[in-house]
C-alpha cells in the first residue's frame, strides 16, 4: 500500500480484520491494498456484451420472479404497456403467485403460469420457452442464482437493486452474460427519473463543463420503518444485523456513474468507507414491548455509511447510506464542474456567471434541456405510476430496446461495478477505512466506450 493510499494499516491487519467480521467472504483475496485486482481470464468463446443487439421483438414476454411490494410495482407498468405479455409468476407464497395472475387475466392477458413449490420452483419459471426475459424482485441474496438460471436457460435477465452482493457474484453475472450472450441489467429506475435524466442531459451538452465531483446516496430512515415484521423490513434487517457497509449504493450512485461516463472512458477504480457507530436501529428496537423476540437482535451497520469513490481519471464520488436516522428522504444527487453543479433534494442549478446562489426555478432548463423520454412518455409516466413515473419510463424504454432490437441503456457492467459497492464498503469499514480496489467488470474495454448518449423515445 502506497502512502497516498491514506491509512497507514498493513494490507495484513486490514485482510486480518476484514476475515474477523466476514469481509473476506464478500470481496475475495486480491481487492486490499495497491496492486490492481486481476479480472479472470474469458473462457473460450466468451466476449464482451458491449453494444449486445438480439432480433426484434413482436411482443415481449415477461416472467416474474418475487411478487411481493416490488414485483406487484413493476407487475403494474408492465400491464400498462403495448406488446408486453406477462407469461409466469414465481413466489414463495402462493396467494402471491394467485394474486399477480388475477390481476394479469383482469388486464386482459391469458393466464401467466404459476410457480410457488419452494425456494428453487424460480428454475422451472427460467426453464419456459415462452419467457423472454425474467424480472427478478426478491431479497438481495437470491438476485444472482436467479439470473444465471434465467441466462443459462436462455433468457434476459433484469434484476432489482442491488443486482449481487459479492464480487464473485458480480464476476459471476458478467461471465455468464457474456458466455450466453444475454442482456443482463439491473433495474435502476432511479436513471429514469426526470430530474435526472435532465442533468444527464445538461451534462452531456457541457453545461456543467468537465465534471470532476459527484455526490450520491440513500438516506431514507427512520428506523421505524426496518424494525417492522412486513416481509420487506424483516429480510432487510437480517443484512443490517449482519454487515456494517454501504449496503444500498445503486439508486444514487447509478445516476451519477451515468453523468460520469463511467464505462464510456472512465471507471470505479478505488474506495474508502467509513460508518458512525449503531444507534437508531437499536433505539427503535428498545422501544419495543418486553417479550417481543425483535428486543434481542442486534445491528452491526452504522448508522450512516460514507464511501469515497474515486475514478480512474481522478474524479470522485461520494456515496451515503443511512436508513434509520429521522430525517428527509434523499439521493443527494450531486454534481459539479468547472462550469456550473446541480444538488437535489430540492433540485437547483448554479452556473459560472449567474449569482453567486442556486436557482431553484429550474422550468427553463426543462424547456431547454428536458430529455427527450420524459418530453414523449410523461403523461402515461405519470399516470402509470412508480416513484413519480420513473419506473414506467425505466420498463417502457427497456421494453421498446428489446422490441427495436436495440442494445440496452445500462449494461451488466454497471449492474457489477455499481452493486459492488455493497461489499467493498463492508470490506473497507472492516479494515479502518482502508482502501480498496475495485475489479475491472469491463476487462479495459472502458478505456474504449463511449458513455451512454442522450437517447430517443
Ligand atoms: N428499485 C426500487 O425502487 C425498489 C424498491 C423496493 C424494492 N426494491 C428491490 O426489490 C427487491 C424486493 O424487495 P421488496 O421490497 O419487494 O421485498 P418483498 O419482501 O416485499 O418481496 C420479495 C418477494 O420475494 C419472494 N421470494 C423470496 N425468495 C424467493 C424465492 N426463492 N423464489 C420466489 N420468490 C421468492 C418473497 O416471498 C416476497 O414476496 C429487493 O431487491 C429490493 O432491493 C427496489
């Protein structure tokens, strides 16, 4: 480890100490100290999936796995949109499955098949000639057995957030994606977002000029929320008990990695991270009545996790996580240059030469710069609903990609680089905040891709 590396732990003590809390097991040897961690070698005959083009579509034909709170969001866009056939639900719980099929038939549809037989029946989903991709919305841990079964079986895979929560699990997705040629992506709605989609746009005509900082996060407490008994709160609060990291990254960081190109001539190269100590969640979790077997859990995430990205060009990021303090939701949605920043939460400008304060009016630049998927999909955006539209723009543009034949905004790159934050944070908190390299998902091809443009409706 190089003195400009920050903390002067041994790469013995950090490795040490990451096997003491389970790090070790989520990163692998290789991603402590300097050297760069080495991408394994392709097997024959396995290529990049940059730019993967797949035959037009007549209608696409979806299967659903996890139609809990997620699943029965993402089931509603779908329903909402034209050539779009919702075939097979798969869920643990079998009035699940019953529920997301009447409501399918109920929207005009022939009755989807249904799978419920136990924690592996997903296979038999994957397994189906009449799927073509497979929409996966259960707890984090499940994601990636999941997409490989839906690509070795021959179908795309479009996963929810985090899509993996291990580098070998991100390794894991890259390589199959690129040994069976399938789309695999992370549903990322938070790209879609309008606000967002107009800063990547205002950030692809220069307007903010060359941009050297970005700034993201998932700020969304109290904890009242994680120490419920609904079925979203309980899986949630088993990694909470568990890992003391940035354990949400994607839905701020995914928009920023886009403003920044990464991928398209920059990439992740290093991260350090820190966490407070665990006070809210077990605040909460005191106020709970005598005998009520929550009272004897405990936490071993922070209460706020910060990371520091930087890229390999220098630049860097700032990613939060923080679910169980009281205060207003926010992705922070950060960014700056030597021209002008964008901050959110409420969005505002300032650019180099207007006074010296933010414009929070930001209606002209709408006007001016609002992207073209919102411009021509808002009103049914907004009417189909999913935090503020986001999500029907995220599946309709998806959608009408795989109808066109077109390759797909974010790649499984992304998917990889931006969820594997969840364990190098975990892996740098273990260690004091020691640095840690990120593996190259794109094996250099990033040096050579160009970031993704300002697409059309
Ligand atoms: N993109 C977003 O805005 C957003 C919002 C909420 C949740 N999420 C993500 O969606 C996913 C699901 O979260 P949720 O809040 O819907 O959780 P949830 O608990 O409400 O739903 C998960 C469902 O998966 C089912 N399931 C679990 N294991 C299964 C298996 N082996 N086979 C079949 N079904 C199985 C459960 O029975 C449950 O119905 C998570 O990855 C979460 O991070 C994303």
């Amino acid at each position: 480890m190089t003195s400009r590396d920050g903390p002067s732990l041994s790469r013995r003590h950090v490795l040490t100490t990451m096997a003491a809390s389970g790090a070790t097991l989520l990163v692998g040897a290789g991603t402590g100290g300097a050297a760069p961690a080495a991408a394994p070698p392709r097997k024959p005959g396995q290529a990049s999936v940059f730019g993967l083009r797949h035959p037009p579509m007549e209608t696409v034909r979806v299967g659903i796995i996890g139609v809990g709170a997620r699943g029965n969001s993402l089931l509603g866009n779908l329903l909402d949109l034209d050539r779009v056939r919702v075939t097979a639900v798969c869920d643990l719980v079998p009035q699940r499955v019953e529920a997301a099929r009447h409501r399918v038939t109920k929207a005009g549809q022939p009755e989807p098949a249904g799978f419920s037989a136990g924690e592996t029946d997903f296979e038999n989903l994957c397994r189906r000639d009449d799927v073509d991709i497979v929409y996966i919305a259960t707890p984090w841990d499940s994601h990636v057995p999941m997409a490989l079964a839906a690509m070795k079986n021959g179908r795309h895979a479009a996963i929810e957030v985090p899509a993996a929560i291990s580098l070998e699990e991100c390794w894991q997705l890259v390589d199959t994606a690129e040994q069976t040629r399938r789309h695999c992506i992370m549903l990322e709605n938070c790209c879609y977002g309008e606000t967002e989609m107009l800063v990547l746009s205002m950030v692809r005509r220069g307007v903010f000029g060359e941009v050297t900082h970005g700034e993201a996060g998932y700020l969304h407490g109290p904890a009242d929320g994680l120490i419920r008994q609904a079925s979203g709160a309980v899986w949630r609060r088993r990694f909470v008990q568990k890992f003391n990291g940035n354990l949400y990254p994607t839905h701020g960081l995914g928009p920023v990695a886009q403003y920044m190109g990464i991928h398209g001539g920059d990439r992740f190269e290093r991260l350090v991270s820190m966490s407070s100590p665990e006070r809210a969640l077990s605040a909460v979790r005191d106020r709970l009545p005598e005998g009520d077997p929550r009272r004897a859990e405990t936490y071993a995430c922070g209460d706020v996790n910060t990371s520091i990205l930087r890229t390999a060009r220098g630049r860097t990021i700032l990613v939060q996580f923080d679910i169980v303090t009281p205060r207003p939701y926010s992705r922070i949605n950060m960014i700056c240059g030597t021209e002008g920043a964008f901050r959110d939460y409420p969005p505002r400008i300032h650019l180099r030469g207007k006074p010296n304060e933010w414009e929070t009016d930001l209606a002209p630049y709408h006007e001016a710069h609002g992207h073209p998927l919102w411009k021509q999909y808002k009103e049914a955006a907004v009417r189909s609903g999913g935090h503020g539209g986001m999500d029907y723009v995220m599946n309709r543009r998806l959608i009408a990609c795989l109808l066109a034949g077109e390759p797909l905004d974010m790649t499984v790159y992304d998917a990889a680089a931006w969820s594997s934050v969840f364990p190098l944070s975990i892996a740098s908190v273990a260690g004091g905040g020691a640095p840690v390299l990120f593996p190259d998902f794109t094996r250099g091809e990033w040096r050579d891709r160009e970031p993704l443009g300002i697409v059309g409706a």
